[in-house]
C-alpha cells in the first residue's frame, strides 16, 4: 500500500493514547484520528483521578508528549455513535481502536440503594472533577458517612470527604466545588468491605497516604485483622497485598491521633440494607463475615447498625455501550479475544474492529496497565494489516472526514485548541497561586478547544 495506514481511535483516556503511541513507533506508515467526546483529551485522567494526586496527573505530561507528534490528530467534541456512526467511521480508515473506557456506577442491589443520600461513587467523582455532565451541587450535609467497597476510588472519595476544602483548595478543583465542601459537615468516614486486610483491593501507597493530612485519623479495629491459610497464601503471593495488610495492621495497632476527622476502615461487614426515615437515609446495616479457610467468607449472622446519613457506593465503575458496536452486558465491555471486536461472547471476528482499555477487560487496574492492553491489541491490529486482512476504505485521505464532519457542522476541538484551553486554565489557578483551576461548562471549555471565530482573532 503506498498510503499511511489509516486508524480511528475512539477515546482520548491513557488506552487510546497508548495505542496511538504504539502505532506511530510501529514499523509502519502511519496515520490517526483520535477521537474524544468530551471538549478535552485524557479521559479519566482528567475526570476520574482524584484532584489530590496532582502526582499521577503528571502522567499527563507524557501523554501530552505522545499527542505532540504529527501523525496523531485530535478530533474531539464528537460522540461516536452519536454524532457519527461506526458504520460512517468504515468509510474513512483501514481500521478502528475502541478505547471509550467507562463511567458509570455498577450497582449494588440492597434495599434502600435508591435513597436520595445513596450516591455512586462515580457521580461524587464527576462533580468534585468538574465533569460537565455531573452536578454542580452536592449535598454535603451529612456529618456520618458510609463507603461501600474497599478499592482505591472508595479511598478516594474517603480523602475528599474526610479533608477540608482548604487543603483541597491548592488543587485544580472548581470554584464550585471548593464552595460546596466548604459547606460539608462531614466528620465521620466509615470505609465497609466484606472481605479481610488479604482481600481488599487498595493499593498500597494509596491506601498509606489516606492519613497523611493532619485532619485525617485513620482507624481500624484490630479485630478485623484475620487471615487464614489461603490468606497467608494470598500475601505471599502479591507483594502489593502483602504491603496492603502491613499498612491496615499499623492503622490497627498504632497510638491514637488527635485529628479532627476520623476514616474508619470496617472489614468483614457485608451491607445488608440502608435504613430509611422521612424518606432520608438513617443508617446502614452490615453483617458480620468470617473466612471460611477456601480463600472465601461465610456469614455470621451477627448485624450491626451503624448511625450514618449518607452512603456512597464504590463498587466498581461500569462501562457503556457504543451504539453500532457489539456489547456483552453481563460484562460490560466490548467483547473481544483479548484484541479483535467479536459479534458476541464466544462469537466471530468483526473485521477491522478493536478494542483496548477498560471497554476491553473492565474497570479495573491502573493507568500503566492500560500500556499491556495496547500493545496487545495494536500487535493483532498490525498483524491483520500484514496479512491483508483489512477491507481498504473509501476515502482514506485524512481531508476527507474532516470534510465530512464539516458538512454535519460538528464543531471539533482540537490539539491546538487543548493547547488553549490548558493555558487558560492555569492561567485561571495562576490567579490564586495555583496551578490550574478547571473550566467545567461545555461551551466554556469547546470557547477555547472549539473552532475560533477567525474575525475575533487580533
Ligand atoms: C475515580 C477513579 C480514580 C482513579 N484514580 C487513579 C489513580 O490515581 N491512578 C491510576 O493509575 N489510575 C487511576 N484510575 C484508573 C484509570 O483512570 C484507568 O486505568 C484509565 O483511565 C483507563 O483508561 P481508558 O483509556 O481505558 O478509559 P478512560 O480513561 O475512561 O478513557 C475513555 C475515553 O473515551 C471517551 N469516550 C467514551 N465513549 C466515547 C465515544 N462514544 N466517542 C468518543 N469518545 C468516547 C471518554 O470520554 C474518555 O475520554 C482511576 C479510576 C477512577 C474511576
């Protein structure tokens, strides 16, 4: 072929970037188009990642380098799907990369979960973030709270809740959001997982550095430090898990501190149900679970009720479907062989399609891992192209769709107009002697990313 190799990617999170990058440093001509919904690149990155681990945004800086190069080009404020099917995409690439990830909650089905002060951790995440679909309000007057799930977002939502909005205030939060904390009475952070300190999910710096501000005690009852064999096994297993029990055995163990805020981290106590009174959440119900010496846990019996006035799900993000593209809905993700888009479960090959990131395996893992899934899923992508595997498009010239997505008037941000709207956001943080404030309206964020009004430029 004497043309570049012509790829779209859905998804500028770390999974798309990754690919791209994987594919520009392939042994291959090559051309991309990354497409983004939002008016902004980098996925949760941006609207996932918690305002105080400015250190992983850092990441960014990497990523930013990778979107530098000119065979990669951001086309972003287009929905997939939605504002251009994939049917439409076929017509313009040799081959398309979903990496679309996931935002939604999964569920926890107890009773009382749709009480108004039942949250998924994931709608918190969107508006302490500055997502433009999320709320710019929250209810923060809850003085007790529960967290369900022992995972890093659960830690997450912990921090933000357990810190002042001062301490927060030197972050990229909106002035929205710091209002709203401003304003929350939270004292109390109970943190509730089923399982033991083997079988938690945190990891393990995360889970280290939840006490490090001065307003933040964190506690755990030694009693619920317990291991079987299978556990022990566990540890020995997984260094990380090893370090996760050492870190809860010293939160369980150490002399009190005199912090204004308590995290609480309940293990063994299964939710049961959330209690109700006036139409408010008023409590939550545990039972007590032991190790049942398998590596599993069995119930006790024993319930307790614990006095709180909101509860925050953190049981794991979901993702959604792309319209045009299959979906396994009992896993939520694109279903795929480790790489190819398969017409179902266990089904076919669709040629041309791929998957990578989140939308591949699930919701789970960090950002780093998302650089395994892409080189799988490019190594079969560029395979297939040797093989002459891929259906030749329509119209591969790179002009085309961008004269296609001109005639549906579809205002596209791009690399340069990031280029802007980073800079007016630290230009907003320089203000106030940080380094970034977050614009978090739509049209506020495509005023800089979108297309300029040329009349307007000096
Ligand atoms: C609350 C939270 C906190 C986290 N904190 C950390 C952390 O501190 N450290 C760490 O290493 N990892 C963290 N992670 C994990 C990390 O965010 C993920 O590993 C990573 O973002 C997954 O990458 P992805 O590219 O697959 O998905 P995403 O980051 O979700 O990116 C997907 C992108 O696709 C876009 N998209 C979706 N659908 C379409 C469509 N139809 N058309 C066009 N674009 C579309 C989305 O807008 C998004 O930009 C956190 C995750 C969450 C949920």
């Amino acid at each position: 072929m004497s043309r570049p190799l012509r790829v779209a990617v859905i998804g500028s999170g770390p999974a798309g970037i990754y690919a791209s990058d994987l594919l520009v440093k392939a042994d291959q001509e090559v051309s991309i188009d990354l497409f983004e919904k939002m008016p902004a690149p980098f996925g949760l990155i941006r609207y996932g990642v918690a305002p105080d681990h400015p250190r992983i945004k850092g990441i960014v800086k990497s990523l930013h380098r990778v979107l530098e190069q000119d065979d990669i080009r951001l086309l972003a404020n287009i929905e997939i799907g939605r504002d251009v099917t994939v049917e439409e995409l076929r017509d313009f690439y040799d081959a398309i990369v979903f990496a679309t990830g996931a935002t939604g909650d999964r569920n926890l089905n107890i009773p009382g979960a749709d009480l108004p002060e039942s949250y998924g951790a994931g709608q918190f995440v969107g508006f302490y973030d500055g997502n433009p679909n999320f709320t710019r309000d929250w209810n923060l007057t809850a003085n007790k709270i529960a967290v369900i799930g022992v995972g890093n977002v659960g830690l997450d939502i912990s921090r933000v809740l357990a810190k002042t909005a001062d301490e927060l205030h030197t972050t990229e939060i909106p002035d929205n959001v710091y209002e709203g904390l401003h304003e929350s009475a939270a004292s109390e952070v109970h943190i509730f997982g089923r399982r033991g300190p083997a079988q938690a999910k945190f990891t393990p710096m995360e889970l280290k550095e939840l006490d490090h501000s001065e307003n933040i005690e964190v506690i755990v009852d030694p009693e619920d430090i317990d291991y079987d064999e299978a556990s022990e096994e566990a540890r020995r297993a997984s260094k990380s898990q090893d370090l996760v029990c050492q870190t809860l055995e010293g939160y369980a163990m150490r002399e009190p501190k005199d912090a204004p805020h308590k995290i609480y981290i309940h293990l063994f106590e299964a939710p049961v149900e959330i209690l109700e009174k006036d139409g408010h959440v008023s409590g939550l119900v545990t039972e007590r679970q032991e190790l049942d010496g398998e590596g599993g846990i069995r119930p006790t019996g024993k319930q307790t009720t614990w006095d709180v006035q909101a509860v925050y799900r953190a049981v794991g993000y979901r993702s959604d479907p792309v319209n045009g593209v299959p979906f396994d809905e009992k896993k939520n993700v694109i279903p795929n062989d480790g790489g190819h888009v398969l017409d179902g479960p266990e089904g076919e090959q669709v040629a041309g399609l791929y998957a990578t990131g989140w939308i591949k395996r699930g919701p789970v893992g960090l950002i780093g891992n998302t650089k395994s899934d892409a080189k799988e899923t490019i190594g079969m992508l560029l395979e297939d192209y040797d093989a002459g595997r891929l259906a030749e498009p329509a119209h591969p010239e790179p002009e085309a769709i961008t004269k296609f997505l001109e005639d549906r008037k579809i205002a596209v941000a791009t690399w340069e107009g990031w280029h802007r709207l980073d800079a007016a956001e630290r230009a907003r943080g320089e203000e106030e002697g940080r380094e970034r404030k977050k614009l978090v309206e739509w049209e506020d964020m495509i005023a800089y990313s979108g297309p300029q009004d040329p009349s307007k430029e000096s």
